[in-house]
C-alpha cells in the first residue's frame, strides 16, 4: 500500500513532469505548425500511426507546406510540394548544404566519404568526385561502352529465359551494380561470385532497414540501442563488410602500381593522395576513399536497380505504351546493333516514357535529409539553424499543381502536343541545389541505355492467369515493387540485336 508520503512524491513528480511539458510546448510555440509534440518521442508518433506511402503528403494538407516533426528534442522540418522544396533547396541552397547525420548514420559512415559528410571534407570529396568521373568519360562514348557491354549481358541472362516467368530483380541489379564496379574498380565480377552476390545482399538489406521501425527507435534512443539486439547491428555488420570488400579492392590496386595510369576512381584517388600528401589540408585518406566507394555502391545500384524494376513492371502492365515504345525504336533506330545516349534526342517518346517511370514511381520514401546552417526565413517561416531538413521530393512528383495526372503514368506529361519531348522544372527525382546527385547524368545513361536495349529485344508481359502487377510499393528507405515474374518474349527483331 502506498504511504502519504510516497503518494505526495508521485504526484509532485507527475506535477513537475506535467509543467516541464507545458514548458516545453510554450518554448516551441513560435515555431512552425505540426503535430503534436509529446515528451521524450516528440511528434514523430504522427508518422508512426499512419506509416503509409503518402503520410507526408497527408500531413501537408493538414499543416501546409511547411511543417514541423519532432524527433526526440530534434526539429524536423519538412518542405513539401514543388514551391516549398524549390524556394529550400534551390533559392536558399546554401543554407541546407549541410547533410542531417543522426548517430546511426554516424556509426553508419563515420560521416566520411561524399553522401554524408559535411564542411570541408564534402567539399573536396564532392569535387573530386565530380571531377574524376568527368575523367572516366561519363557523358563520353568510354562510360557508354561499359554500360552496353553490361547491358548486352543483362539481355542474354533473359535470353536464357527462354520466355518462361522470370524473377528480373536479381539481374538487374547484378547488371547495375556491375557498372559501378567497372567505375570504382576497373573491372566486373560474375554474378557467381561469392563475394559480389555478398556485396549485393548487404546493400539490399541495407536499403529496406532505412524508416523502419528500428531505425526510429536508434534515432531516438540511440545509447540504448547500441547495446541492444536487433536488425541495426546486422546493418553495421554489412556495413564493416562492406568496408572490407573496398579495403581489399584499394590493397589490390595499390600492388598493381597503376597510380601514374590510372584507369579507375581508386586509381584516380590514389594519385590524388599522392599529390596532396604535403597539404595540411587534406582530407583525402584511405577511410575517405572505402566510403567514397560505399557511397557510390549504395546510392548507385539502389536506385537505378530499382527504377529498371519498375520499368519493366510497368511495360507489362501497359502494353499499349510498351508498344508505342518499340515502335519509335523500331524505327528510328532499325536494324542497326549499336546505338548511343544521345539517340535518345531522337527518341522522344521513349525518352518521356523513362522520365515518367522516375516521376510516377520514386525510389526512395522522401528526399534525404539536409541541416540548416543558418536562421532562413521561407515564406514567412522561420527555420532554426541546426534544424533538419526533409525535402519531400515525392511530393514535388506528385504536385497536383504541377502535372496534369499526377496519380497516373501518363508519358505525355513530357510531350507537348507535337508529341516532342518537354523538360520539366518539377521533375526532381535526383534533388536539386548543392546537394544535388552526383551520379545522376551515369543514372541517366544507365536507365536509357538498359531500357532501350531491352524493349528493342523482347516484349514484357504478364505470366498466365496474371491480370495485372501490384504497383503498390514495399515501404522502407527505398520504394522496391513487392517481387514479381514476368515473361521475356523475344521480339522477331531480336536476332538481328542480340
């Protein structure tokens, strides 16, 4: 039985806790509007009762544009719709230069590397990176031939099909993945290989922890789950594998002694170590390079694998535009074997009909994340330094006030009535600002080339008592169709591509 005097501890206690609250939501009330904030979890309670693909936008009709989640005691602001997200990360793109690391990310990247590290050490790892894939030849015919070389191995793996149902994740993202290695290594590994198929199961899992429910949990508690049981240690584990999967690939180049030749971006970064071995400055170092190569594994094969997945999903779905597609390739491009990104100048339809797959299915569940360096006032709100920043670059695809269909796929939002094809402000699946993706003119590449080749060779579509492929996605980080098989049929062109 409870004495008095513990009864008046408890409710001094529950007094203190309560005016400690009151307190708190008096502190914040000048700040932007949003949920609830509750103790100790913050807002972020909003998201996890409604855990669906559009509760962003959900919360953007019911708070406006430009609202506020609470992580623990960390502002979240999120930008949605393509004005917010415009006027943040383009007018005001200096303010949120700086990537938002929580502690897993921390644990994760060691806030090392291009994609997650900030200040001077993202700037000269950002520049050259930028630079050396210049020098690799991305845009030029060197890059092209590395990504058809891959492509005509993807279609012979379909090829062997033989039109049966097949699974096409696998080799898609086997083929994508390639091509990263061809720039990050110089070479390919076969799609037996131990150590590859390793690679590509971690950043798989990797890429499905992203939002979940553990990931919250170390976002909010992070001291407690670093001595906790759960799937964030697996990723760490995959991460350290990772990390040792490049350490051994830079000990293999280094014995080659290649650096005055370099053919490849470790080649490249190696030199480069060389030459600014004397500068104080420097932040170029072997742990820069492993996460320079994480960095281009996770975000490379994540999401151009991903978008080929629901390309093909949706040819079969559409088999109308599918074949609107193979006849503008048919001819404009006949017989002939060979054919080139810029082709795709001629190509319009199947050129709109790519950048609408990228806008009607975006592959990651928001924008990552920037911080604000500095007090900036948008359309009359204030935003704190320090404050996170989410730019919801799905709602900016979906933007009811920018595409005529926003909830369709419907090419002809990149056509005009000439049937030419039209750029788009909107159309940011790659971010904008400083931050912008640095491989995304290679994603380009990828996605036309992969593309064509492979509506230029078969015809997609449904197995047998198959009515329609769910487009619904699996929630994570990244937007993966939940897995499907569909029939390769080859084309009586074929023969003259293969």
């Amino acid at each position: 039985m409870v004495s008095g005097m513990q009864a008046l501890w408890m409710a001094l206690l529950g007094g203190l806790l309560i005016i400690h609250f009151l307190k708190q939501l008096w502190s914040t009330r000048s700040y932007l509007p949003g949920p609830l904030r509750l103790p100790v979890i913050g807002s972020i309670w909003r998201v996890a009762i409604d855990l669906s693909l559009d509760v962003f936008i959900k919360m953007a009709k019911q708070y406006g544009n430009i609202y506020i989640l609470w992580m623990g005691n960390t502002p979240l602001v999120v930008l949605s719709g393509f004005e917010a997200v415009k006027e943040g990360l383009i007018n005001h793109s200096e303010d949120f230069v700086d990537r938002a690391v929580g502690d897993f990310l921390k644990a994760l990247s060691q806030e090392k590397g291009i994609v997650f590290s900030n200040g001077h050490t993202w700037k000269q790892q950002r520049k050259f990176g930028l630079t050396t894939m210049r020098k690799l030849g991305l845009g030029k015919k060197g890059m092209e031939l590395q990504i058809e070389e891959e492509a005509h191995q993807l279609v012979e793996t379909f090829v062997h099909a033989k039109g049966h149902p097949l699974d096409p994740a696998l080799p898609l993202t086997n083929s994508v993945s390639n091509v990263i290695c061809a720039v990050a290594f110089g070479h390919r590994f076969s799609v037996e290989d131990k150590e590859f198929l390793k690679l590509m199961e971690a950043i798989s899992y990797m890429a499905t922890f992203g939002g979940s429910f553990f990931h919250g949990m170390y976002m909010l508690f992070p001291r407690l789950m670093e001595h906790l049981p759960g799937p964030h240690k697996k990723v760490l584990a995959y991460a350290e594998m990772m990390r040792s999967f490049a350490k051994e690939e830079i000990k293999k180049h280094k014995e080659k002694h290649a650096v005055h030749d370099p053919q490849d971006f470790i080649d490249f970064y190696l030199l480069h170590m060389e030459k600014t071995m004397k500068d104080p400055h420097s932040t170029y170092n072997e742990e820069n390079l492993v996460q320079c190569i994480l960095d281009l594994f996770a975000a490379g094969t994540e999401t151009s694998g991903t978008a080929l997945q629901w390309a093909l999903l949706l040819m079969a779905n559409h088999p109308d535009i599918q074949e609107k597609v193979q006849k503008e390739l048919d001819d404009v491009l006949g017989s002939s074997q060979s054919f080139s990104y810029q082709d795709r100048k001629r190509l319009p339809y199947t050129n709109a009909v790519i950048h609408e797959i990228l806008r009607a299915h975006y592959v990651l569940f928001v924008g990552l994340p920037r911080k604000c360096v500095n007090d900036v006032n948008i359309f009359g709100f204030c935003i704190p330094k320090g404050a996170h920043v989410i730019p919801d670059l799905r709602s900016v695809l979906l933007d009811p006030k920018q595409w005529e269909k926003p909830q369709d796929f419907h090419p002809n939002h990149f056509l005009d009535q000439d049937g030419s094809f039209v750029k788009r402000e909107a159309f940011l699946p790659f971010g904008a600002g400083a931050r912008v993706c640095l491989g995304q003119q290679l994603a380009k590449i990828e996605l036309f080339i992969f593309f064509a080749s492979l509506l230029r060779t078969f015809t997609f579509k449904l197995p047998e008592g198959v009515k329609e492929l769910s487009t619904k996605p699996i929630l994570g980080g990244s937007l993966h169709p939940h897995p499907y098989k569909l029939c390769a049929v080859p084309r009586c062109t074929a023969s003259l591509i293969i």
